[in-house]
C-alpha cells in the first residue's frame, strides 16, 4: 500500500512528513511562532517545524483537500512531483496539528528519509522510503504483538488488519504506528 496509493493520500501526510523531517534534523519538539491571518490581519499563534522545503515538494501539485477540490491523480503530476530536487535551506512549515505530537512514533519514518538522503534521493523517494519504513515497523509490532499475546490474537489480528490500520500503517503518519503499538501494549 505505500507505493500503491497517491502522495498525500494519508491523512496529514504531508504535516506528517514535515514532522518526521524536522525529527531526523534534531528538531525533536515543534515550535511556536505568532503570524499575521490572511484574512484580518490580526496575529495568530501558530506551532511548526523548520525543515528543508524539499520534503513537502512530493505534495506540491498533487490534488489536496477539500474534496470539492480534488481531481484525479495523473502520471504527469507524479512525473513533475518526482522531479523536484532538494532546495538549499530551511523555512518554517505550520503544522500545528502534527507539531506537538510525540517524536518516538516518527522515528520509523525519520530513518527512512535518512537511508533516502544517504543514498542521495530526490524529495519524492525520502517520502516512499519514510512510507516503506513506517510501515515495516508497523508489521515488526504487529508480529511482535501476535508471537506474544496468550490471549485475543483473532481481535488483535482482527485490528491490525482493518483497511483503515492498513493505509496509515503504509503513510508518513504516527497513527499505523500508534495502533501497532497499541496492540503490542494490549499484548504484552
């Protein structure tokens, strides 16, 4: 399912991926900054990260919510998404829903876009590498979590193995994550 469904498919991949960038660059704890809205004026308090602006190329030019908004995925799209390069830098990304999240659970993903840059990929094969490792941690808790649990391995099985377990397990998220060690948890 990581290679198979579109880039920004999961839900915030994109926050997410900029989450788990600024974890493997160090920045384990967002932070906040005050910006002025677009509509008013007025300052607004928002958290993010500061990353290199090239982690979020895979998600420029992609469909994006809202759903009104959407229009199909088309090969030229991928093609022009997979050429981006890395910029040089770094800037603030907002992502106020991702930024205060606790970095253990993007660790999977963060080696992923590590092995990526050691073998010099572009921004699109770091956000596959960070989708391929998530979710091979998220199956190494589910086996760990059905070898060791005396009890329940049809409702644990059962779980991880629900669709919905399945796409944020193969996403740049800490959700697959999250359940998958949620159901080692139940197990130990």
């Amino acid at each position: 399912m990581a290679l198979l469904f579109p880039i920004g498919e999961g839900p915030d991949e994109a926050t997410h991926t900029a989450r788990a960038a600024s974890v493997l660059h160090g920045q384990w704890i967002g932070r906040r900054v005050q910006l002025q809205h677009l509509v008013d004026g007025m300052p607004v308090t928002v958290a993010g990260v500061d990353i290199n602006p090239g982690y979020l190329a895979p998600f420029l030019g992609l469909p994006s919510l809202p759903e009104a908004a959407r229009k199909p995925v088309t090969l030229d799209a991928v093609q022009a998404a997979a050429a981006r390069r890395w910029p040089t830098g770094t800037v603030f990304v907002e992502a106020s829903n991702t930024a205060g999240y606790m970095p253990l659970l993007y660790l999977p993903a963060a080696a992923g876009m590590g092995l990526a840059a050691l073998v010099r990929a572009g921004p699109m094969e770091a956000v596959l590498a960070a989708r391929l490792a998530n979710a091979a941690a998220c199956v190494l808790m589910g086996y760990a979590a059905l070898r060791l649990a005396r009890r329940g391995r049809p409702a644990l099985f059962a779980l991880l193995a629900l669709p919905m377990t399945l796409h944020l397990s193969a996403a740049v998220s800490q959700d697959g994550p999250l359940i998958a060690a949620a159901a080692l948890a139940a197990a130990l």
